[in-house]
C-alpha cells in the first residue's frame, strides 16, 4: 500500500472518529438521557477500576455484571446507532491507549477484542430490535 493511501485512510478513520465524538458525546460518562423509552436500565453498576480508562459513548449506561468463562462481563444500554457506535470505539479506544484486535461488523451489530492497561477482552454492541435508537453494550475484560 502507497504512503498517500495510508494518509488517506489515516484522515478518514480520524474525521469518523471526530465525527462519531460529535455525535456521541465527549466524556462518555453521561446520564441515560437519549435512550429511547422502549428500554428501560435497571440500577447501575459501578465500571471496575480495571475500565476506568476505557471510552464509553454518552448515554451509555451498565446496569448489569456477570462472570464467565474467567471474564467480568458489563452489560447494558447506549443511545445510537451500530456504525456511528463501531467508529466511537475504534476511534477512542487507540486514542485511551487501548490496541484493537480481530473484529466484526455487520447491520445489526459489532464487535472487537481490545487489550490495553493491564487488561483485555471484546466490547460487542447489537441493535434492540423494536426499540430505533438503542443498542445492548457488553465490555468483556479480565
């Protein structure tokens, strides 16, 4: 591949990440305003401090843990859609420090590994069907 074209899709990934940051929000610790009414979080549960450095899109909210297969696995809701979702996290997470690893994009749903301070695992979002606007989150690390 040519140094003009890996500049070129070195400007595009970054305009879709500042893009993706314009449309999601900045900090991505903000309150569940934006989920649509049709889902409905239960109580929170506190990010480990393993993830305290890992992006999450404004709006998203954790409100569910389970251990399997030796990984803490957070789960819960994120105002949005899959493409502009998939581009906050391969923007931000290289960005926080994170290496993205082996994923997959498809209509209704994404995925990737990442690895990065001490600690590794996938984030997958999927689409709530009946619900536009709303995305089911898991952050798998260990």
């Amino acid at each position: 591949m040519s140094w003009r074209r890996l500049i070129t899709a070195a400007a595009l990934v970054g305009a879709a990440a500042a893009a993706s940051a314009l449309v999601l929000g900045g900090t991505g610790r903000a309150e569940a305003s934006g989920l649509p009414q049709c889902v409905r979080p239960q109580a929170r549960v506190a990010v480990p401090p393993a993830l305290a450095r890992f992006p999450l899109p404004s709006g998203t909210v954790l409100d569910r843990k389970q251990v399997r297969y030796g990984y803490a696995i957070y789960s819960g809701y994120v105002a949005g859609a899959i493409n502009p979702t998939r581009d906050f996290f391969v923007g931000r997470l290289p960005a926080a420090g994170f290496r993205l690893g082996a994923g997959d994009s498809e209509a209704a749903e994404a995925e990737a590994a990442y690895r990065g301070h001490g600690v590794h695992g996938r984030w997958k979002v999927r689409a709530v069907y009946g619900c536009a606007g709303a995305l089911t989150i898991q952050i798998a690390v260990r």
